[in-house]
C-alpha cells in the first residue's frame, strides 16, 4: 500500500530512536508496563511518532490492565489501518498509522465497559502525546 509519508529505511532509522524503530518499522512490541505513556491520565492527543498522524484523544484511553496502554476507538476511523495478523499462531488484528504504515499494536474485540466493545492496544514508542494545555 501506497502512504501519504514514504521514507527509506535510512530516514526512519534517522528519524526514530531504535527502539521506536523496532516497533514502529519492524514491528516489535515493548515490554507489559515499561510504556511511559501507560500511565499518562491527562487530557490531550496521542499522535504517531512516526509521522505525527493524530490517533487518539485522551478521553479515549482506559485503563485495560493489559501494561499496554489502551483506547477504545481512534480519533477517526481512517486515522489507522487494520490488518489481519496470523503471526505467533493466532489471528489477531493489526494496527498500523493509515498515513506512515507504521505499527501502532493490536485492536481486541475485549473492551468490556468500553462504547465500543473494542481495546486499542497500542505501543508507547510508538506515539507521542501532547497534552491539551499545548496544543
């Protein structure tokens, strides 16, 4: 698929900390409960650090227990990009930034209590946050 940004794996290894790079480009997964944003609670945005996509408002965000942290719907529904995944022997769906293609994690029909039934669970290295007071 053809995304709005298009870099070389040059410029993303430039433009990303390793560790982003792993998850965001190849797909890696942090650690459960090492994600700085996993405990974020303030209002604001979370944005692909990618490329700075908006993803998800804050209100969105619920605490899953899963030491990810997680979100019950994106900012829009063409915000991101999901994708059946059969990696690790088992079908899950994949959640990638719609405009960079980056891997944000995996969205799970298990989001009890949420409006949506869905839990967004995503990677920190994988987004920034700003918070309302500086956007």
């Amino acid at each position: 698929m053809g995304y709005e940004v298009s870099k070389s794996e040059d410029e993303w290894k430039q433009k990303l900390d390793p560790e982003s790079y792993a998850v965001l480009r190849k797909s890696a997964t942090e650690r459960a409960w090492t994600g700085e944003l996993l405990d974020e609670h303030r209002e604001g945005l979370y944005t692909c650090k990618g490329c700075g996509n908006e993803l998800f408002k804050a209100g969105t965000k619920f605490d899953s227990g899963c030491g990810w942290p997680s979100f019950y719907e994106s900012i829009r529904p063409d915000a991101v990009e999901l994708i059946e995944d059969k990696t690790l022997g088992m079908v899950r769906t994949e959640v990638r930034c719609a405009r960079c293609g980056g891997h944000l994690g995996h969205v799970f029909p298990d989001g009890f209590g949420t409006p949506t039934g869905d839990r967004y669970c995503m990677n920190s290295l994988a987004l920034d946050f700003t918070p309302d007071s500086e956007s």
